[in-house]
C-alpha cells in the first residue's frame, strides 16, 4: 500500500464525519465496527459520528438528511465515512452525491460485507463515491473496473484487546461465534459425534454470550480455534439475499483468524481464497474444504502440537507487525489520502445506474422503516416514506411491499415472543 501522501497534513487539515447505521450496546464483543470508528476519530484531528439508520427511524428521511448537511456545514466537514450494512437503503444514492456537488466533500464507502453486498447494495452506492474501502480483496479489481479507486483492508485489531493468556491449553477444539449462521452447527456436530471434544461460545453456543475481555483467554486455552467462512443464508435478518442465490457458494473472510493470531494461538479455517491474501496457508494458518478435511485436519492438529504452535507463531508475528491496528490503520489511510488527492479519480459520469434487485430491496426497506414508524406513532416520517415508495414505479412498489410489510409484521412478533 502506498502511504507516500502527506498524511500529517490530511490529519491537521480535514474533519471527518462517520456516517454508521446505528448505536450498539458497548457490551457486546462484536463490535468491529465500533472499533474501526474510533480508529477513524482517533486518526484526525476533527472527527464526528451520525448514527443515520436511527435518525431515519425517528426524524424520517428529509430531516436526516438535514441534519447531516447541517453537520457539514457547522463542522467544515471534508470527508464522509459511510459505512452501511445489507439493508442500509435508507439514504438515496442521489444524497451522496449533492453532497459531492454541493458541499464539496469527499465520499468513502466503507464495506465490512462486500462478499454478501457487493451485488445488491455497495457497487451502486459506490458510483458516486469518491473511495471504497472493502473486506473483500476480489471486489477491489472490480469497483477499479467500474473506475472507482478501492483499497483492501482485513481485520486489524489493536493488541490492548486481543493478546496472548498464560495459561493450560485445556479445551482441545473450540468455536466463538454465531452457532446459527450457515451449516456451522452441523460441522461442529461432526466432530462430537466422531469423538473430538468441541467446546462453542456465542450466540446460540453452549456457553454462551462471552465478554469481549473474555476472549483472549478463551482463544490462548485452545489447541484449535475454529473459523466458518460460508455467509449466512438469506433470513428474516438476511432478507437481502434472497434474490441473490449465488452467495450461497461465497466463502467470506472473516475478522476471527486475526484475533486468534494476534493470541498467538493455533486457527484453522474453512476455506476462503482471500485468506491466503493475509497469511500463508500451510505455514500461518491452515484451512478446511468439508467435514471429512475438517476431522482429518482436526486429528492431525492435535497429535502435532510442534506443527500447530509454529503456525501460531508465525501468525502471531505476521498479526502485530503488519495488521495490529496501530500499524495498519495509518497505511491504510495514507493510501487512500493519495486517492482523495488525486484528480484523475474525480472524473465520473453523472448517470447513476440501478437495477431491478436494488430497487426492489429499496423499496422493500423503506417499507418496514414505515410500518416501525407508525408503530412509534411517528406518523409525519412516516407519511414522508410512504410517499418514497412509489419512486420506481408501481410494479416494483406492489412486489416489494408486500415483501417489506411481512417482514415488519415477522419481526414485531420475534419482538412479542422474546418479550414474553
């Protein structure tokens, strides 16, 4: 990555404005996106953040985006981070760029899902950007296809959070993570019934929710630490994906192998070409490509503890002296200062293109937006997305309300039954 541009001068110069879905609770352990944004507020002398998916719900579109111009204004704001999730369709495409043409600002898309999203969301939304930041290494040659400078960024971590534990490696295999996602649980399952002691933490696991301070220890105690790459299939929560069968053949790189490295602790992954990106498969880290290499690999790893502890190693100097945030993060933001520097990237058609799926998953957003709104009796917003949802048409308009009023209703009962 080439960081030759005067990051100094782009640190004093420039107020940066995070434009980030919503605000999580700071308990949870998965809160790499949290974590990128304090970086990010961290790395420049002015830096501010909106949370627009809940503004949108309370205040409605227009006065959300009142409200961020205003920002804009007050702050003498120059670069906008946006970094929105699958659904995040709440703010039109034609916004970023008034505020390109209006304001004067620079846009960077920043992608944590871009293997998932890249088709139905963040390739459109990036005509208009100015950057794109992606977890996804493939998509980077695309969006440069498009014309759109990108950079690859994997997980960094800082090492005040992940760090190696003193302690007895007493759980032979374990797994951190969401036990509900993709065929996670059967693989797991595998192995118990063939005999390996598997022990799962997280969401649906046996032990539970773990505290993020927790974690280090939990991955320092494991011979093997597990990783799934395959993205969840489309749900209630990943409705986004259904008319994109296709990514159910996805293998998506994951933050999880460079935690585990930065405990200097053994990973071994399902597979996903984009890791040997970040490490050396066979000498950093090492993969699995269905559940009869998994148990194979699984035996192998824990008769050869010289085998699994040189890998840690090798992954753990790899992590802190490259990826540890502190290190990273500066590159990554000179790089793209070069990028916001250079006129060459600013010529861009003034078209912006849409197809049928992403009008659809719009149309179909803005619908349970609605029926939340009137649920909170916020009926101006309310009234106000209504009217939005006939922007495309009424075909689209039929198909895709439908689709969203389903969804809010499915949701509002979850809410109702987790409440009882």
């Amino acid at each position: 990555m080439n960081d030759s541009c005067n990051y100094n001068n782009m640190y004093k110069n420039n107020s940066i404005l995070n434009l980030t879905s919503k605000k999580y609770d700071e308990t949870q352990y998965n809160n790499f996106a949290d974590f990128n944004i304090q970086m990010i507020r961290n790395s420049f002398l002015n830096s501010y953040v909106f949370y627009f998916y809940d503004s949108v719900l309370t205040n409605g579109i227009r006065n959300t985006e009142v409200q961020i111009r205003n920002l804009i204004k007050k702050n003498n704001i120059s670069i906008i981070f946006f970094a929105p999730h699958g659904t995040n369709y709440e703010l039109p495409v034609e916004f970023f760029k008034s505020l390109k043409d209006e304001l004067k600002v620079k846009n960077v898309l920043w992608v944590y899902d871009d293997e998932m999203i890249f088709d139905t969301l963040s390739k459109y939304y990036a005509q208009v950007f100015d950057a794109v930041i992606t977890t996804d290494y493939y998509a980077t040659f695309v969006y440069q296809k498009l014309g759109i400078p990108a950079l690859y960024f994997f997980s960094s971590f800082s090492k005040k959070d992940f760090y190696p534990v003193e302690i007895d490696k007493n759980i032979e295999v374990s797994f951190l993570g969401d036990c509900t996602k993709a065929d996670r649980i059967e693989y797991i399952n595998y192995l118990k019934e063939n005999g390996i002691k598997v022990e799962t933490f997280g969401k649906a696991s046996e032990n539970g929710i773990v505290r993020k301070e927790d974690i280090p220890k939990i991955f320092s105690r494991s011979k093997i630490n597990l990783n799934f790459t395959k993205v969840n299939k489309s749900t209630l929560f990943a409705w986004f994906l259904k008319d994109n069968p296709l990514v159910n053949l996805i293998r998506q790189p994951k933050g999880r192998p460079m935690e585990i490295a930065m405990t200097n602790s053994f990973c071994l992954s399902e597979y996903s070409p984009s890791l040997g990106v970040t490490f050396e498969i066979g000498r950093d880290i090492d993969v699995f490509y269905d559940r009869e290499d998994l148990l194979k690999k699984v035996r192998y790893y824990l008769e050869n503890e010289d085998a699994r502890t040189q890998m840690a190693n090798n992954a753990y100097k790899k992590a802190v002296t490259i990826y540890e945030a502190d290190i990273f993060m500066p590159k990554l933001f000179g790089g793209l200062c070069n990028i916001l520097n250079n006129h060459i990237y600013a010529q861009r058609k003034s078209v912006i293109y849409r197809d049928t799926i992403f009008k659809k998953n719009h149309i179909n957003q803005l619908t349970f937006i609605m029926f939340y709104q009137l649920l909170k009796f916020k009926l101006k917003p309310a009234f106000e997305t209504f009217i939005n949802l006939f922007q495309y048409g009424l075909g689209i308009f039929l198909v895709s309300f439908l689709k969203g009023a389903k969804r809010a209703i499915l949701r509002m009962c979850c809410k109702i039954v987790e409440d009882l």
